[in-house]
C-alpha cells in the first residue's frame, strides 16, 4: 500500500491575492508542498445576495493568480463544489495536514459553513489555521483600544511572497487532482463595462489614484460623474483581496507624507479605517444581516409594494438622479458613496419600503459587495440605528447640487438628454405644450413620479423622529454605542 504524502492547503476565500496574504505566508513556512485551493461553493452560487459580475470577477483574480503561479509550475485548484466533498477528493490523493485561511466576515451561510468545517477538521484530524483579515477581529466584546490595535496591524512589515522551489504542488499533480473534482471554468466575458479582478489590474487603479486621480478626491467625492475618476475605484480589489488594506494604507500614508494634496490622502486613509470599522461591527453582530441591530425598531412595519420595487429596480421611478444612478449601478457594477446612500434612503424612506427588501437587489448589483459594509450601511442609510443622524435624501436637491449641469443623468437617462437643464432634474415640472416642444410624453416616454416626494419625506421623517424618542430605541443605542464605539465617544456619552 502507497502511504500518501502529507501536504497542506491554502483555501482562498476573499484574500485573492499571493502577496501580503498571512495564509500563503504560513503554509510555506511549513516543511510540507503546498496546494491552493479555491472552491466555488453551492452555498454561494445559489445565494440571492451574489450574482453573475462577483463570480466572473473572482475567476479574472483567479486567472490573474496563476499568471504569477506559473513560474512555480503551478495554480490555484479551482474546482465547484460544497468544502466537505472538496477536501474529501483531496485527501483521495493526499493527507492534508493543515488547512491555512483568514477569518471570513461574510454571509450567515459563510459562518455556518465555517462551523461545519470546523467539526470536519476535527473528524479527520486537519489542523484549521485560521488568520486576521484586514486586522479585523472575531471574538471581541467591546471595541476598547480597537482602533489603535488596527493601525498597529496595519504598520505591521507586509507579507513577502517568495517561494522556493517546489514548495507547491506541480501542475501534473494538479490535473491529477482535476480528475476527482468538477473543474470550474475560469473563462470570463471580454466585453462588460464592469471592472476586471486581479490584483494587477488592481494596482493599476491604486497607482494611478496615488499618483495623480486623488488632487480632486475631496471635490468630486459626492458627484456622480467626476467621481467615477477622482475616487480611487479599488473598493472591489479589497472587497475579494485582491489588496489588501495593509498593502494600501501603507502606501497612502507614503503618498501622504510627500504629497501637496494631504488632506484628500488623509480623507481616504479615513475611509480605510471606517471600511475595517463597519466590518468589525457586522463581525460582532451578525444578526443585522436580517434585522435592525437596534432593536427597538423591529416594531416598524412597512406595507410592500411591488411595483415601487419594481421601479426602483428598473430605475423607472420618475426621479432622474435615482434612475440614472440605479441604471449605472446595474450596468457598471459602481457608483460613488452619495449615490448609494440617495438609493437606500429613497427605497426606505420615500417609497417607505423595508431595507430587508433591498438587499439582495444591491448586493447582487455592487461588484464590490462585502456583507460587513452592505448591511450595516444599509441599516445607517434606513435611518434605523438609533446613533446615526437621520438624513433622507433628496434626490432633486442632489442632482441640483452634485449634478448641476446634469451629464451623468443626461449620460444614464437618454430619454431626457435633449431637454434644457432645469427639466432634466425635474422633468415633472413640464407643461403639455412643453412635452410637445421636447418631444417627450410624461408615462409614456418616461415615467411620472411614482410618489410624492415631500408628502412622503414628511411622514418618514415624523416617524422616525418620534421612534428614536422611544424607550426601547434609546435603551438599544446606548448598548450599540458601549458596544461598538470607542473608549473617547463612552466617555463623552457618560458626561451628558
């Protein structure tokens, strides 16, 4: 009987990326060959919160990875199907030794899985190694010294990846293997507007944001349009790690140092540590990925309208700024912070829909999801946190304001394109004889207001003011903030 080799294995879950990733790091520190290993999981493929543009955009990381494996003469083993079956096809050829990985921040699904695992690591006697990722933290109960353990991590010496030779399991060998598992398809669309995976392309965006992109970031952050340039567009290369925050910071805080433009470096270092902040607290509660985290608004009932969703969906709603930024979302795969914010806050506040109800529709849209950002934003967005302000967008106002001249409406709503400006942002505002001079038939051409807009920003507004007065809501937001906040804003909540 052939005694099978011992090995270990790196499964790669959002850290797509060889360099400054501790779970490669460790495993070539062991003395045995090492396999990589991603697994499109049926958990996944089949969850309403991913879509199509997140599994093409892992399989171009993917392809990206091997570019960099072949001169080790391997790849990643990219196989479909559950982890249990998986590792037990490997362990048809191999004993695994260890299992390296980072600590996941995902779905539900993701954290039950994990558990599974855990318990299948145990019956086979697998070593499960499991590593901070973006030195966010599971196990924690309040957030004292948070921020300054994060930046630590951060100025931590990167990971170098610097393998010897045949430390990986060959290419052979890994056909071999192929031949027990369903082998994915790494094959991806050519043609789409949406951003390609890899870190090389990656580090394209993030070279060319530090070197010139980022002189406006603070001008442009909250337009629609010029922010598409001035922002550093490298939320989906962190969103999968394809960089990781480490990797990024450390050079912001390079760029900071010798850049005229401090204050727009500093402003986006800022939004790498409330990125790890909002994280760190879906880690700490996971239950917001269903419920409000304060629980005192689990008493607000909204009634369901289909065909609100529906045109909010299709961006049909009468209102151009949220139609020209949903048709973008859904055909870009991007748009810039305020955007996101008007079309959580129009969905939950105007059209007075549950938040639960937009989740998987955005989730499936962002080529960057991250279930630590999407839920706890949308949550702050539906004003139903207790310890955020309450800001219900207007659309009309930010169109007036961050779209003046109306290029990305006139860009993203065609029908509208030939009216003058002050029609594009409103075109309700038109006259019959107008339409006829335009050419343009309101709920024919394009769509009248689905809702009144100030008769509906009133009533939300009125009830969420008088929920936040509520016992309950109160009681709930002061253990959000001991729970969550750091040690400075506890100290200042105790001395009102």
């Amino acid at each position: 009987m052939t005694t099978k080799e011992t090995i270990n294995v790196v499964w790669l879950k959002r850290d797509l990326r060889l360099h400054d990733n501790e779970a490669i790091t460790n495993a070539l520190k062991s003395n045995k060959r090492v396999l990589v290993l991603y697994v499109f999981e049926h958990i996944l493929l089949n969850d309403s919160h991913y879509s199509e543009r997140h599994f093409n955009f892992i399989k171009e990381s993917i392809r990206d990875i091997n570019i960099e494996l072949e001169a080790h003469n391997t790849k990643v083993l990219s196989v479909t199907s559950d982890i249990a079956n998986a590792f037990n096809s490997i362990q048809e050829a191999y004993k695994i030794n260890t299992v390296y990985s980072h600590v996941e921040t995902g779905l539900l699904v993701t954290y039950n899985r994990d558990k599974e695992f855990t318990r299948y690591c145990r019956n086979n006697f697998i070593n499960w190694e499991e590593n901070k990722n973006n030195g966010v933290e599971r196990g924690l109960v309040n957030r004292d010294n948070w921020f300054e353990n994060w930046e630590d991590y951060m100025c931590q010496d990167l990971e170098i990846f610097q393998p010897s030779d045949n430390q990986f399991l060959n290419l052979e060998e890994i056909k071999s293997l192929e031949g027990f598992l369903s082998v994915t398809d790494l094959t991806t669309p050519v043609d789409t507007s949406f951003q390609k995976g890899g870190s090389t392309t990656g580090w394209k965006y993030a070279n060319s944001f530090f070197e010139h992109r980022h002189k406006d970031y603070m001008f442009n952050i909250s337009k629609p349009e010029n922010s598409r340039t001035s922002c550093s567009r490298i939320s989906p290369y962190i969103a999968w790690g394809n960089l990781s925050i480490r990797q990024v910071f450390q050079i912001g805080k390079d760029v900071k140092e010798k850049s005229k433009d401090k204050r727009h470096i500093a402003a986006f270092l800022s939004r790498l540590r409330w990125q790890a902040h909002f994280i760190q607290k879906f880690e700490m509660e996971h239950t917001m990925e269903h419920a409000s985290v304060n629980k005192g608004y689990h008493k607000l009932k909204k009634s369901i309208s289909k065909n609100y969703q529906k045109a909010w969906k299709e961006g049909q709603s009468g209102f151009p700024l949220v139609d020209a930024s949903m048709r973008c979302l859904i055909e870009t795969g991007y748009v810039n912070f305020r955007m996101r914010a008007m079309l959580a806050s129009f969905f939950t506040h105007i059209l007075w829909q549950p938040w639960q109800a937009a989740t998987t529709h955005l989730s499936q849209q962002f080529l960057d999801f991250e279930p630590g950002i999407h839920f706890p934003q949308l949550q702050m967005q539906a004003g139903e946190t207790g310890i955020n302000n309450l800001r219900i967008y207007n659309p009309t106002t930010n169109g007036l304001n961050h779209d003046p001249e109306a290029i990305f409406i006139r860009k993203w709503v065609p029908e509208l394109a030939h009216l003058d400006t002050p029609f594009v942002h409103e075109p309700y505002l038109m006259t019959e004889m107008e339409q006829t001079f335009y050419g343009l038939k309101l709920g024919q051409d394009y769509p009248l207001p689905i809702v009144d807009i100030k008769e509906n920003r009133k009533r939300a507004s009125d009830i969420l003011w008088n929920l936040k007065k509520d016992p309950e809501v109160k009681k709930e937001s002061f253990r959000i903030l001991k729970r969550h906040t750091i040690a400075d804003r506890n100290r200042m909540l105790r001395n009102e």
